[in-house]
C-alpha cells in the first residue's frame, strides 16, 4: 500500500489498487522525452459540495484551466459551462478536452498547469449565448481559448459574459484552484514530480492517496467500496498528439494574445521577443507550404524551380522536411 501522506496531486496508474505518489517514476508509466511530443487533456470533474451556497437544485458549473510550459505565458482556456449540476455528479461531456498539445518537447522545460472550476451565476440567456460563443470556438480553433472570442464574435453581450466569469475568476470567489508543476526526468529533485504519462487526480483539498482507488471508468471508490463523496479532477498524460496543424497555429495565436496582455516585467521573455518567435515559425511553415506547393506541380517553369532553390538556400529550418529528390 502506498505511503501515507497528504497532497492535492496523485496518479492512477493501471497496475496499482490505490492512488500513488506522482513524486516517483514508474514502470506502469514513463517520462516525457525530448523531442517528443505529447498531450494534456481534461477527462472528468466531479463536484461534491454545493458551491453556490443555496440549495437551488444544482450548481451552475465552469471548468477552465491555465498551463503554460517552460517561460511562455498562461494560456486559459475553458472546457465546461452547465446548468444545475447535482453535487456528485460526474461531468465527463466536456464540450473542449484539450488543455495544452507540446508538438515538440525540448525535454529541459517545466510544464505548469491549474485546473479552476466556479460557481457562475448567469441568466439563461447570457449563459446560452457564452455555451454557444465558446462551443463555436471550438469548432472553429480546436478549444475554447476566451481570448480569442472578441476576434471571432465582436458581440458586446457574449464578451461581456466572458470577461464576467474570469473578473470573478481572478477575484477568487467560489473558485476550486489546484496549480501544480511537472517537471523534465533530468530535474528531478524532492517535492518535484516528473512529467510522466498517466491519468492524474486533483483534489481542491490535501488528501491521502491511499484512501482511494480508481475504476476503469476514472470514478473514484473508497477502500470500502464506496463511491468517493469528494470534489476532485481527472486528466491524462499521453505522448503523440492528434490534432491539426490549424490548432497549433490558433494555440500559439492564443499564447501569443495572451503574451502581449500580459505585463512584460512578469515573464522572462519580452513579447517583442515572442513575437519574433511566434512570426519566425509561422513564416517557416508558410514557406515550407510553398516549397511542396511548386514541388507538387507537373509542370514547373524555371522561375518556379528557381523560388524552390531560394526558399531552400534561405529558411534552413525547413530542410529536414524537405525531400530533394522528388
């Protein structure tokens, strides 16, 4: 049986009965590696008290979180808004699931991440409209980024919702708020936890791991074998990453809106800097698009020939992707 100790951060892994330290590596689990990339995504929320502080029925419920890796800014993005939700009620229809995609791990940066869900008391008509702001969001960019929603839906009601719920946010009113670290293999020291695969519980609360196990479905059970009457989160770890070359664009627009937001005195890079970054890729990618454009024609003229050895000659970043001999 695991060590007893408290903590708000603890891994299911498939092999164990209990809950376990996510401060130790794993055989069941394993390491983040550089260059590869990986996947956080949101998985379950269950609620266990009644946030609003009235017996009306049910909570009305937002899940959002925060990750950020190495120094780039905290992205927000949202993952669930609904309606009376019983205290217990698992809630696993998340309209956005993903909470952060790393294309390429460099295998030296912490990955930070916060998981917030409150209590929003809305009329149904501005609640409806913001379900919908964000739920078109996500069809259009892959997540609910809320700092992407004045581009895309200059709506003065459905902004200012938005802008409501997270004012409350930041005001930390009757806000369940779990930040935590995960940190590269080689950075590994005590009361650091590795980011490693796997399925992660939070709890708003410190709690024994070894009170709980986990059934295939991600609901938590008490060593008696009683379903866990406690508040607490599940996401998952997993290397690869499925989504489209359009959702990392719109996940790196999302970082840099954010980063240019944000006070510059706060983060160890300057959004000029960002910016250059963030421009120096999309350039690389748009050339790349390009390159394969002119190299997939039948017929190419000399000029077009000759743009494919310019385009060559002068974005090296794009070489290992290119294949010469077609």
């Amino acid at each position: 049986m695991p060590t007893p100790l408290k903590s708000k951060v603890w891994l299911a892994l498939p092999d164990r009965k209990y809950l376990t330290s996510p401060y130790r590596l794993y055989d069941e689990s394993r390491p983040i590696e550089p260059v590869e990339p990986f996947t956080i995504s949101l998985v379950s929320c269950r609620i266990a008290e009644d946030l609003d502080g009235f017996l009306r029925g049910g909570n009305d419920i937002l899940i959002a979180s925060k990750s950020a890796i190495g120094s780039n800014p905290q992205v927000e993005r949202v993952h669930f808004y609904g309606k009376d939700i019983p205290a217990g009620e698992m809630i696993s229809d998340l309209f956005a699931n993903n909470v952060l995609i790393v294309d390429e791990y460099t295998g030296k940066e912490r990955l930070w991440l916060e998981i917030n869900i409150i209590e929003v008391d809305t009329d149904d008509g501005e609640r409806m409209a913001t379900i919908t702001a964000l739920q078109s969001l996500v069809e259009r960019t892959g997540s609910a980024f809320p700092i992407l929603a004045p581009y895309a839906y200059p709506f003065s009601r459905v902004i200012s919702a938005i802008n409501k719920i997270f004012s409350k946010l930041e005001r930390d009113q009757e806000v369940i708020r779990v930040p935590f670290s995960l940190y590269p293999a080689g950075q590994i020291t005590r009361g650091r936890a590795p980011l490693q695969t796997g399925v992660y519980v939070v709890f708003p609360e410190p709690q024994y791991g070894n009170a709980f196990k986990m059934d295939d479905s991600g609901v938590l059970w008490t060593t008696e074998d009683r379903q866990a009457d406690v508040t607490y989160a599940t996401f998952a770890v997993v290397p690869g990453q499925s989504v489209s070359t359009e959702y990392l664009r719109n996940q790196k627009l999302a970082t840099l809106l954010t980063q240019i937001r944000a006070d510059n005195d706060n983060s160890e890079r300057s959004t000029f800097d960002f910016l250059q970054d963030t421009l120096l890729d999309y350039q690389n990618f748009r050339m790349l698009e390009r390159y394969k454009e002119l190299q997939d024609k039948p017929n190419r003229s000399k000029a077009e020939t000759n743009r494919m050895e310019e385009i060559y000659d002068s974005y090296r970043m794009i070489r290992p992707y290119v294949n010469r001999e077609s």
